[in-house]
C-alpha cells in the first residue's frame, strides 16, 4: 500500500480503518451490502442526511466510473 500513489490519509483509512476518511469508506461499504441500520448511524455520526444518500451513492458510482474510463 505504501508504494501507491495515495494520500497518507486515505492509506490510514483503508488499512487501519481510523481518521475522518474512514468514516465515509464505512459508510459506502454499509451501503452497499445494504447494511441500513448501520449506514443510518454512519450517516447521523458524519452529519450527512440520509435522504441525501442515494443521490451521493450515484454520483459517487459515476465519478468512479468516468475515472475507470480514463
């Protein structure tokens, strides 16, 4: 992990599960295992309404899927 291009803090968030990033990465992984209890307590704890999710779940999937095209 350490040899790839990533920012120091998304590194943390995806081998340690700590730092404010790991919080978003719990919360889309919540997401899509259709974990919604969880994704309810993930979204209240970093300020982001539910009613919000499923339009930043598609914009998300978009960006990844404009990145994948590059």
């Amino acid at each position: 992990m350490a040899q790839l291009p990533f920012p120091e803090n998304l590194i943390t968030a995806l081998v340690e599960k700590k730092g404010l990033l790991a919080g978003f990465l719990m919360l889309s992984v919540a997401y899509e295992q259709g974990k919604w209890s969880a994704v309810a307590k993930i979204a209240n704890r970093l300020g982001i309404a539910e009613s919000e999710l499923p339009a930043l779940y598609s914009e998300a999937c978009q960006w990844s899927n404009s990145v994948a095209e590059t």
